[in-house]
C-alpha cells in the first residue's frame, strides 16, 4: 500500500507516492532493534540514501542505528511502532525532500564538505537554496553525502567540458552550470574517459577519491559501534598522541575525537587514566585546558571526571589517599568541578569506580574539604546578608544625621528670626513687605 510522500496533501491522485513503512522488531532485553524492512523502496521513492532516514530515526529517538547495504538490512535500536516511524518520517520528508517553496519532492541534495554546506534544488520549480545544518543528521550527510563529494563532482564537470572542446561540441555544455553535470552515456566518449583516467593525474585523483570515501565510511561506521568499542576508540587515540609526545597541543583534536566518536561526557575519565598519576597535582595545572573543554559548564563530564579521579587515587593509594581533600581543591581551584557536583558526589558512596570500601575512605578523606567549601558558601550568604543589614543601618544613620541638621538648622533660623522682631527695625520691615 502506497501513500503521497506529503502527507498533508490529501489528494488520492497525487503524483509522488511512497510505499508505507513496514517495521519488524526483533530480539529481545537489551538486544531487541526495529528493522525497517522496506527501508531502500521508501528511500528511492524519496530520491535519497536509505541510511538518511535511518540515521534520521536514530537522531530523534536517541538510539543507535545499524546499516548493511549487501543484505538491505536498516536497523534502529529499541522497539519502535511502524506508525510511529511513519510520523517521524513525515519530519524527514519536510526538512530534508520536500521543496521550500513548492512542496514538491523533486530535489537533489549537494554536499559541499569542505564548506560544510549541504544545498537544495528543486527540478519542479527551479529552486536553489541552501538547508539549515543545525539538525544532528546534518552531520552524517556532510561526512556521507550522496554520490560522492561536490568537490569530486567539480572535477567530473571539468573533465567534461575539456572533452566537450576537444570535440568541438561549442561552449553550451561548457557554459551550462548545474550542480549535478550528467555523464556522458556515448559510447564514444566512455572509450574517452577511460582512456583518460589510466594518466598518472587521473590515478592519482581516483586514489584520493577511493581514500576520502573509505574515510567516510570508516566515520560513520565508527558511529554505529557500540559504546564500549567508541570508547576504546578514543581512548587509543589519546594514548597515540601522548606517546608520540603530541599531546600538550592536541586539546582541541582530542575534543573533535570525543565529538566525533560521540563520548564527550566521558573524555575526562580516559583522559583521567592517560594523563594523571601520582604527581596529578602538576598534572591538573599542566592539562587544565584539556579537562576544560570538557568540563566547562558539563555536570555529566565532571562526574566522570571524579570517578577518574576515584581510579587514579586507587591506582597510587599510598602516595594520594591522605591528599585526597587537596587533590580536590586543586579540581576545584581549577574550575573543573563545580560546588553542587561536588556535594552530589559527597552524598553518596558508590562502587562504580572503585570498591565500596575505597569509595568509603575516599568519602571520609574529602570530608574536610567538602565542609569548608559547605561553610564557605554559608559565609558567602551571610556576607551578603551583614552586607544588606550594613547598608540599612547606614540609611538609618544618614536618615537621623539629615534630621539633625534641619532641625538645628531651623532652631537657628527662628532664633534669627525672634531676635529681629524684638528690635526696633521690625516695623519698618513690615512696612516695606506690605508697601505701605
């Protein structure tokens, strides 16, 4: 059964149909994904690879997503409803198909990675625009765009139109500008091109072009790894730079890893493990900007980074346990730990990490600083507080000082005033006021 690719038009006799999703959910527990049985019928009458719904479907809900292309098997984590796919493709189909400007779904994609642009145009209407890559799967489509890169497309439109002068076919495919130039399909001109491409240069191109793609594709297949395997991804990536001695300057590579791997959260616990160890004081002032990145204003990261600092502490006990509560100020200090992630941690011992016996003496360690800090915030408000009651007493003293003054200042007057009526030039005065 087949339904119009916009479902907001209504009309039965509407020209650009799509199969309905068919869903199977399989497995079970921790195991169970939705197949998208259909999944390649739905995206080649949507005119777009078949993993950019998937990965769509695996942006919205949160779950990972699978692809096997030999087997036309796309898969998403979780037990999901048909009906519900279905809606959720519907938000697919306006953001990433559908036209802006007529709603037709008659559009190509054109990825420009080294820009970071992904483009639309429309073949019903002529529309040319570009797509708002805020939306998650907007990175996918930049690291796996369809049919290749613009760039390679740009190299494919040149070599066509140094064939098309060869052959004195005149300047109209030469001035012709689309984002997509068609190959030629002369029986000719592949003889041509494939004469062409056995040169030196054109090897050369091929292998960067294989190169970039086998790229893509390891980046997205790392992508849809479990978590364990990205992990350990990144963590050998650290580990790479910091035997290579490169790893002072790599804060914003290690970053873009983390990002890319999608750990981020996590960074600060492997990075815990690589980077500290008894000396950890020296080591926060040395990789403070390493741990920031992370950190900053990231609760979730700076929890893992105490349950780092719980395994460095388990790994040199005798040289840390007793520093525990200094070690922990130096986090602080440092503003890679926040007060309330702190009082958090401080509330519950837990075996995550390290044995609850160990999470215990290092609880009982911190104790001291986590009271100081308690009293420290304690003071801050009530320095606040003396700061307001100051600030009253004040008004208070300058209200009592001004009335003071006036009062004075009018007993002076009147004094003036009484002494000038008992002399004798007071009717002259009166005389003068009145103008008599």
């Amino acid at each position: 059964m087949s339904v119009n690719v916009n479902r907001s038009v209504s009309d039965q006799f509407y020209r650009y149909k799509m199969p309905r999703l068919i869903a199977k959910v399989e497995g079970k527990g921790n195991g169970i994904k939705t197949v998208i049985v259909n999944m390649v019928d739905v995206a080649k009458a949507l005119n777009r690879p078949p993993t950019y719904p998937t990965k769509f479907f695996g942006c919205e809900l949160g779950a990972q997503t699978q692809f096997d292309s030999k087997n036309d098997r796309y898969i998403v984590n979780g037990s999901h409803e048909a009906n519900k796919l279905q809606d959720m493709l519907d938000g697919f189909i306006r953001k990433f198909v559908l036209c802006p400007e007529c709603d037709n779904p008659e559009t190509d994609l054109h990825v420009n990675p080294k820009k970071q642009t992904i483009g639309n145009s429309c073949k019903a209407c002529g529309y040319r625009g570009m797509l708002d890559t805020r939306h998650k799967l907007c990175t996918f489509i930049l690291k796996n765009p369809p049919g290749g890169s613009a760039s390679v497309k740009k190299e494919k439109e040149k070599k066509n139109r140094k064939k098309d002068k060869e052959n004195g076919s005149g300047s109209e495919a030469g001035n012709q500008e689309n984002f997509d130039a068609p190959n030629p399909v002369d029986g000719d001109d592949d003889d041509e091109d494939w004469a062409e491409e056995t040169t030196e240069e054109a090897q050369r191109r091929r292998m960067e072009e294989i190169s970039d793609h086998a790229k893509n594709l390891t980046l997205s297949e790392d992508l849809e790894k479990p978590l364990e395997e990205r992990v350990n991804l990144f963590y050998n990536f650290v580990k790479h730079k910091k035997e290579n001695k490169t790893i002072d300057g790599a804060d914003k590579e290690i970053l873009a890893e983390a990002e890319r791997l999608d750990v981020k959260a996590m960074g600060p616990l492997i990075l815990s493990e690589l980077l500290f160890n008894e000396n950890i004081r020296d080591q926060i002032k040395k990789y403070k900007r390493h741990f920031l990145r992370f950190c900053l204003s990231n609760k979730k990261a700076q929890k893992y980074l105490l349950g780092g600092f719980e395994c460095v502490v388990k790994l040199h006990q005798n040289q840390l346990l007793s520093r525990v509560p200094i070690i922990l100020k130096d986090l602080y200090d440092a503003d890679l730990l926040e007060e309330d992630v702190i009082f958090a941690w401080a509330e519950k011992v837990s075996k995550k990490y390290v044995s609850k016996e160990l999470a215990k003496e290092i609880h009982a360690k911190a104790a001291p600083f986590v009271k100081w800090l308690k009293e420290a915030e304690e003071e801050s408000e009530g320095s606040e507080e003396d700061e307001e009651e100051e600030d009253d007493d004040e008004n208070v003293e300058v209200t009592d000082r001004l009335r003071s003054l006036y009062q004075h200042s009018l007993n002076a007057w009147l004094e003036y005033f009484f002494s000038f009526l008992l002399s004798g030039e007071v009717h002259v005065h009166l005389l003068m006021c009145f103008n008599i």
